[in-house]
C-alpha cells in the first residue's frame, strides 16, 4: 500500500513524463479510471497489451501487421518510448498508444475488466539476485490484475532467458485456475516459428542462450 502522499509525488513524476508523449500517449492520469479502452478508441476487433515494451518494436511489428488491433505498451523508461514513438509516426500507424508507468507502483484497477485479448511480456527484467527478486513486476498478485483484465479466450504470453524467473511464473499459471496452457499440459516452448524476435530475443540468441515461452489461454 503506498501512502498518499507518495502516491501524489508519482503520480506527478508520471504525468510529466507521460505528458511529453502528446497524442500517442494513452493519458495519464487516466481521465476516467480504469480505463476502458472499447470506449475511448472504438471501432477496433481487439485490444492487445504488452509490458515492458522496451524500445518497442514488437509492438511496433504487431500492430503494422493487425490495424484492426488497437495495442497499449507499458514502458518505464521514457527514452525508450519516445524512440518507439519516432518509429511509429515514421510507420504511419495509429494503432498504439503508450503508457510510461513503472508496474510496480501502479497496476492495479488500472484497466477496465475483460478488456484484452492478448498480454504479452517480453524478456522481462530478470532481477536474479535473491535480495533483487522483489523488483520482479510477475507475481501472484499481479497474475490476478492480470486475469482481471484478460478476456476469456484470451492469450498470455511470457518469454524469458531467464530458467528461475520462468520457473516462477509457470507455477504461478498452473496453480491458478483461469489458466490453462494453451498447447498442452506443462508445455515450455524453446522457440515459436514466425514469432517477431524482440530485441531482447534477440540479444540472448547472438549470447547462445536458451529461451523459453509460455502460452496461456484465460478459461
Ligand atoms: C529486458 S528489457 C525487454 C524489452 C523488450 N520487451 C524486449 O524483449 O526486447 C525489460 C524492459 O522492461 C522494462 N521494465 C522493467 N521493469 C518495469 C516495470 N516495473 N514497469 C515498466 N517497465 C518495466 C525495462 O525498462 C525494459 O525496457
């Protein structure tokens, strides 16, 4: 729980910083909380999500390929977002609008319930030291924030190089009942043929590393 008048030091920190983004902004401090993203930018099939988009060319690829998808990216660093957003206006594409927010001070009641079809988190940060993993932004908690806004039907996925941190959260995905795995019981892919390589993806490949991605269907 923060208190007050913390809340108000970061809820200014983020206005300022989200201020900057003009009209590819999502808003923040949503005008109306949660916000209800079929209300506010209608006339779209779906509404995806993707946390800690980085300097977003995943989302950035997705939404050139699915216009009929509108796509909120949550980021905490600004710079990386207004790199995203240069590539966006170059790219001509109107589908996203981004959200500079550090998840770990806000998240809750942040969206409307069953708004996405489609969560995506990429190579989030590992935070491997023990003393560090409360600095991690998946949680059970948060899984639940996360069930909450997802549509039944309604794809999670998580990619990782990081074997402990998926560990975590595919035992936080099998033990929560609005979750099944969507290729199978206890399915860890090392690899999705045709899936956009995000940045990170990328890093880890060129480093030799193992990747591991969860698929989740909300039921
Ligand atoms: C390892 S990078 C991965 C970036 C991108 N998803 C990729 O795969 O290339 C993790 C990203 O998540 C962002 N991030 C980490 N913790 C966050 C938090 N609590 N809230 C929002 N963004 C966060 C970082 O700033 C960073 O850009």
């Amino acid at each position: 729980m923060i208190q007050p008048d913390i809340q108000q030091k970061l809820f200014s920190i983020l206005e300022r910083k989200n201020a900057e983004l003009s009209e590819y902004s999502l808003g923040f401090p949503p005008e109306e909380t949660p916000y209800n993203l079929s209300r506010n930018f209608p006339g779209y099939e779906d509404y995806a999500l993707e946390l800690g988009s980085g300097w977003g060319e995943f989302v950035l690829h997705e939404a050139g390929k699915n216009p009929g998808i509108f796509y909120v990216a949550i980021e905490k660093k600004k710079k990386r977002v207004l790199r995203a957003i240069r590539r966006q206006k170059e790219l001509g594409l109107a589908n996203i609008r981004w959200l500079i927010l550090d998840i770990n001070w806000f998240f809750a009641n942040l969206f409307c319930q069953e708004q996405f079809s489609r969560v995506i988190i990429n190579f989030p940060d590992p935070w491997p030291k023990r003393r560090h993993h409360k600095h991690r932004f998946f949680s059970a908690s948060f899984l639940g924030e996360l069930t909450l806004i997802t549509k039944k039907g309604g794809i999670l996925e998580f990619a990782t190089d990081f074997y402990p941190y998926l560990e975590e959260v595919f035992w936080y995905l099998e033990g929560n009942p609005a979750w099944h795995n969507k290729y199978g019981r206890g399915v860890i892919l090392p690899h999705v043929e045709g899936r956009f390589v995000s940045y990170y993806e990328e890093q880890a490949r060129r480093a030799g590393l193992a990747t591991f991605f969860l698929f989740y269907q909300r039921v």
